[in-house]
C-alpha cells in the first residue's frame, strides 16, 4: 500500500528540490553541467528553486523573474533534457502523490520542452547571424 503525501507545504518543496538537486549534481551527463554553471552558488541557487516551484504549485508567489535567461547558452541538448526530466519524475514519483505532484511533472515536461526550443531558436539564430557576416 502505498502511503505517498501529496505536495501541500513549502517544507514538501523543500523536500523535492533539495532531493531532485542532489541527483542532479552527482548524474554524470547533467552534473558537470549544473556544476560548472552553479559552483559554489549552490544554496543561492536552492533559494530560488524553492520559490520558483512554491510560486507554481502552492499558488505562493514568493519567485519574480524569469527563468529562461540564465539558461539561454547553456550546452544542453534533448538528452540533457530528457535526463533532467527524468530524475525530476523518479523524485516526484519516490517523494509524493497527488493531483499537485502530478502537475509538477507536468509544468516540468512543458517547461523542458520550451526550453530546449528557445535554446535552439536562439542558437539558430545566432548561426544565422553569424553566416550573414
């Protein structure tokens, strides 16, 4: 029987993000990535992602900003993505249940996909650019 809680508080965000990040630092194909952009910025960044995930599931709105920027040059692929996604639904999955759990892998898988988009349009369009010179 299974006895999962859905997501209700900030501690269970807490929970999530600070679980989905440590797997995230330590998997071999996104972990030097997130690494390497990060550094010791860790608990900064941790900050954030609590607010951010609060704001969209909890109806809180403790995030202001944007977050594709700081995510625009990164050298991400689809593998990356699909990796990304696929340790954040093991973590909601291991963690929780719900109809909230269940829209945080669904606002994750749109906003990985929306990412890896405007990542290509933008590479795109600086090629594009660059064949124009």
């Amino acid at each position: 029987m299974n006895h999962l809680t859905d997501i209700k508080t900030l501690d269970d965000i807490k929970l999530l993000v600070n679980t989905f990040y440590a797997k995230v630092q330590k998997d071999e194909l996104i972990g030097p990535i997130f690494n390497d952009k990060i550094r010791d910025r860790w608990p900064e960044h941790l900050e954030k992602m609590y607010g951010f995930w609060q704001t969209i599931l909890l109806e809180v709105h403790s995030y202001s900003g944007s977050p594709f920027p700081p995510h625009k040059h990164l050298p991400v692929e689809k593998e990356h993505f699909n990796e990304w996604m696929a340790i954040f639904t093991e973590t909601v999955d291991t963690l929780f249940q719900g109809p909230i759990a269940d829209e945080a892998k669904f606002r994750a898988k749109n906003m990985a996909d929306m990412f890896h988009y405007k990542i290509n349009y933008f590479r795109e369009a600086a090629q594009n650019n660059n064949l124009k010179k």
